[in-house]
C-alpha cells in the first residue's frame, strides 16, 4: 500500500517532469522547424538577397522580401506612434490619479478589449476605419486613397495593443514603492511632478519593456491587417498607400504554394523571419521585467 | 495659478481624454458590432448549414462554423489542459520556484506567449505535412493547444502560486506525497482559478483565425471525425466578408455578433469565477 503510493508520486513526477521540458522547448522546436523547413530556398539564395530585393514572383522563382518587411515597419510603426502615447496616459491616470473604485471597473473593460477576436477588429477596420480614411482623411490631405492602407492597420493594431501596455504599464507602476512617491510630496512635489520626476525615471525600464511588448504583439498580428491593409505587394511610400505585411503574406498564400517549387520553403522563411523578430522584442522585454520583479 | 499647476492640468486633461478615447473605442467596436449585426441576424443563422449558392446570397447560415468552432476550440482546450496543469503542478509542487528549470520553463512560455498566431499555424502545418494530415479538425486542435499553451499556463501559475506554504505544509506532515498534495489539497483549493485560466484560454482560442486558417481549412459541412476538415466562425466571418455580395456581407456581420457574444459570455463567466475563487481562497 505504502510503496504503491510511493511509486505513484514517482510516475507522475516523471511524467510532469516531461510535458514540463517538452513546454519549455516548443520554442525552440518550433524555431528549429521553420528553421529546416526554410533550408530549400536558404541553400538556392542568398538571405541578403531574399531580404533586399522587391521582386515577388514565385513562377519565376522571385522571392524578394522586401515589400513586405518595409510594408510590416510601416504598419507597426504607425501602430506603436498611436499606441504608446495613449497607453501610457492611461496607464499613469488609472494608477496615480483615478480612484481605486473607477480603476477596479475600468481594468476589466480594457482587459475585454485585448479579448476580442482579431477578425472582430478587422470586420470593425473595413466597416468604421478605412470609410473615414476614404471619405475624410485622405480628400483633406488633398489625395486619394481606397481606405486600405498603412493607416488603417496602424490605427487598428494600435487599439489591439493598448491593453498589452496598459496592463503591464499599470504592473510597473504599481511596483513601485509608494514611499518614494510620499518623500516627492513631501518635498513640496506636485502630483505630476513625482510621477514626471519620480515613478517615470524609476518605471522606465518596464515602461519600455511593456512598449516592446505591444511592438512585437502588432509586428505579428495577422487577421485584421490582411482585412483592411491593402495587401499590394509595393514598399508604401506614405501612410494612406496600401502595404502588404509578412503575416498577411503567409495567410494570404499558405495552402496554395504547395504545387510551386520553393514557395512553401519561402513562406516558412518568412514565418522563420517573424519568429526570430518576435523571439528577440519578447526575450529583451522579458528580461528586463524579470529584473524588475527581482529587486522590488 | 503657477507654472507647474498649470503643466499638471495639461497632462492631467490629456490622460483622461486618452482613458476617454481607449474606453470609447471598446465601445465603438462592441456597438458597431451589434448594431450591424444585430439586423443581419436571424434563426436560420445558427440553426442551419450553408446551403447551395449561400456565398451567393442564397439561403442558409453558419452551423457548421460554430460547431466546427466549438470542436477545434473545446479540443484544443482539452489538450491544452492535459499538458499545462501537470506541468504547473509539477512547478509549483516539485521543483522549487528558483530552480534553473522552474525558472527556464516560465521564461519560455512567458516568450511563448508573444508568438504571433499565424507562426503558428504555419508550424502546425508543416508538422501535419510531416505526419501525413490534410487540413483537419485534429490539426486545428493541435495548433491551437500549442498557442493556448502559454495563456492557460501562465493564467494557472499566478493562482496557484498563492496558495500558501502553509497548506502544503499542512499536507506534508500528514503524511501525503507530492503527488496527493497536488492533486487532493491545490487542484481542489485553486479550482475555479483552473477553470478561469481554461476560460480564458478558449475564449482566445475561438476567436484565432491564423492559427487555423490552414490546419482546420473550411467546409460547409459538420465536421464527424477527427480527420475531416471544419469551418470556424472567424474564418466564415473571414470569407464572408470578402465576397462581392451585399447579403452576405451582412451575414459576416451577423458572424461577427455571434462570435463575440460567445467570447464576451466566456469572459463574464471567468470574472465571476475569478470573484468567487479570491472569496475562497485561504490566506
């Protein structure tokens, strides 16, 4: 009876101790897979060559990368210059000025934003945010544009990623210590001093580290820029031209390429590219948090 | 009034209005929702599968994506549960929270957690490929139980690991091995926070499009086996959104109603379990 029991917990120690290592490595098998996956068209072409040439045209064999690299850039630039003013406002007015009763309702609201479906935001992008650029944006700038554009998905990536930087945002602030914040006031600091002075200097860092986050969350999502991008395969020039980011060159052609030589060793790659670029924001940023729940 | 006053009221006025604007655009993107989608709606909708010429406008509605949906989401959460709570239990109960392994496993899955869906899904597909699948329910399953994986993981670790020492202690000096401490004394004691963290995984799981888009494929049929190819929801909103026709565009509205009112039911439903677990909770 006794060595039954024993036995069990040993069973099950093992087996938890697998799934727990096999958890720990899909990261790495999964760089590992597209690694090998991408190893056809790696041993044809150079990288440099795939990563700055503009040509794509997979009957030709043409793989050049580059639209839709400066055409991601583009779109998550816009989305992050949108993104990180109004996180981090909000962020600081829910932590240091709002009342606790108004922050405790308003968390849940925002934490409701970053749980609709990415297809929900693009259908809402093609029925609100591309008309408005079509219709007003664009004719005030004196130009035309069909709607679908780098701003379109810059403005809705930025909404998808507000809730990413608020709520690591509020983390950080919230981790630091009230004291320091008591000594500013009690230096005759007013409010948006100490937090100008005092919880910004000592929040940067993680305020950074949650930037980088909301960055490499806009750099791969897929569903609402393939709806309301454009997808045209050209390096955008402005913000109201269409681009064609990386995540919406794979889901656009995945499926298809399997009957054109090198095409789904392409796409891998470009699923390679997207998981290094993700692998590198989300290690920095990870770090750096880590840091700051160690020393406080 | 002095400077800095006047500097504070500044920033002060530009917080709210960003909290202001942030706010409105969740409401925004919820009214348009019902409001364009509420018109479209109707029985057949939910009731009935596409019929010949629906993506022409002809009669029918999405059955098919929001079983297939349910399916692929609900098994990819079974499976996602299956590996995660062992692998928490076996953080939080076994190994001790500074050992190299403790800490290598929650910095991966925190990585994890930030790789983007389509990834994926392309590695869903070259596994399949690799295995011999076509595009199926089981590959969508799989797919999705590798990116719920982080989510459901994380969201049980931050609850289990405020259980107390003390209630391991507890069942230490019982006489109790690792093994009944996890599963008799903190499963049973962090039980709603489980159920939240899975919650919380399928609701993201059947709101993802590109991690199914070519592991589960789409058909206008239910799906009744393992290997058959299914719709999901975003994927019908996905395609019906992008045909010529009015009418069904507006069903990609109705589609678009019916999803979220389905992610927006799984999110009430965690927060309220979330309530009752922290009134529960031994401190």
């Amino acid at each position: 009876m006794q060595r039954k029991r024993f036995l069990k917990d040993i069973i099950a120690g093992r087996l938890m101790l697998v799934l727990t290592v096999f958890s720990g490595l899909i990261v790495f098998l999964m760089a590992l897979g597209l690694y090998f996956r991408s190893q056809p068209i790696l041993a044809v072409k150079p990288l440099s060559d795939l990563l700055f040439s503009s040509g794509w045209h997979p009957l030709r064999g043409e793989f050049g990368f580059l639209p839709f690299i400066t055409g991601t850039l583009w779109v998550t630039g816009v989305a992050v210059a949108i993104a990180i003013p109004f996180s981090l406002l909000t962020a600081i007015y829910l932590s240091e000025y709002a009342p606790r009763g108004l922050r405790e309702w308003l968390k849940p609201l925002i934490d409701l934003l970053a749980g609709i479906p990415s297809v929900v935001y693009g259908v809402w992008g093609v029925l609100v945010i591309v008309p408005l650029i079509k219709d007003y944006i664009a004719p005030f700038y004196g130009t035309f544009s069909t709607g679908y554009s780098v701003l379109a998905g810059g403005i809705v990536l930025a909404i998808m990623v507000f809730p990413i930087i608020i709520h690591v945002s509020l983390e950080i602030f919230n981790a630091v210590p009230y004291e320091m914040r008591e000594a500013s006031w009690a230096l005759g600091a007013t409010q948006w001093q100490t937090i100008k002075h005092v919880v910004l200097r000592k929040a940067l860092p993680g305020v950074i580290a949650a930037s980088v986050l909301g960055l490499s969350r806009a750099f791969g999502e897929t569903m609402a820029v393939l709806m309301v991008a454009g997808n045209v395969a050209k390096n955008p020039t402005s913000v109201l031209d269409p681009a064609y980011p990386l995540p919406a060159l794979i889901a656009n052609n995945y499926g298809e390429m399997l009957s054109i030589p090198l095409y789904d060793s392409a796409l891998l790659l470009a699923a390679l590219i997207l998981l290094l670029v993700v692998l590198f924001f989300n290690i920095i940023s990870r770090i750096i948090l880590v840091r700051i729940e160690g020393s406080v | 009034m002095d400077k800095r006053k006047i500097e504070e009221n500044i920033f002060k006025g530009l917080m709210i209005a960003s909290t202001v604007m942030i706010l409105s655009s969740l409401a925004l993107i919820i009214g348009t929702v019902i409001m364009k989608g509420l018109p479209a709606m109707s029985m057949s909708m939910i009731t009935q599968t596409p019929k010949g010429g629906y993506y022409l406008g002809k009669e029918g509605g999405v059955l098919n994506a929001i079983v297939g949906s349910l399916y692929v989401a609900g098994g990819g959460t079974l499976l996602s549960l299956l590996i995660s709570l062992p692998m928490v239990l076996f953080l939080n109960v076994y190994v001790k929270r500074t050992s190299l392994l403790a800490v290598f496993t929650r910095f991966s899955l925190d990585v994890l957690w930030g790789v983007p869906s389509i990834v994926y899904g392309a590695f869903g597909f070259s596994i399949m490929l690799y295995l011999g699948l076509r595009a199926s329910v089981l590959g969508g399953i799989i797919a999705l139980s590798l990116l719920m994986l982080p989510i459901m993981s994380r969201a049980m670790d931050e609850v289990i690991r405020m259980v107390p020492q003390e209630l391991f202690d507890a069942s230490y000096a019982l006489g109790a091995t690792k093994l009944e401490t996890a599963v008799k004394v903190i499963v049973r004691q962090t039980l709603p926070g489980i159920l939240t963290a899975v919650l919380i995984a399928f609701g993201r799981g059947i709101g993802d499009a590109a991690s199914v888009i070519f592991t589960t494929g789409f058909t206008d049929h239910i799906p009744t086996s393992l290997f058959q190819p299914a719709a999901t929801l975003p994927l019908a909103i996905f395609f019906q959104l992008g045909t010529p026709f009015p009418e069904v565009q507006e069903r990609a509205y109705a589609s678009a109603l019916i999803l979220t009112v389905i992610i927006l039911a799984v999110s009430v439903a965690s927060r309220i379990l979330t309530k009752r677990f922290t009134r529960n909770i031994v401190k």
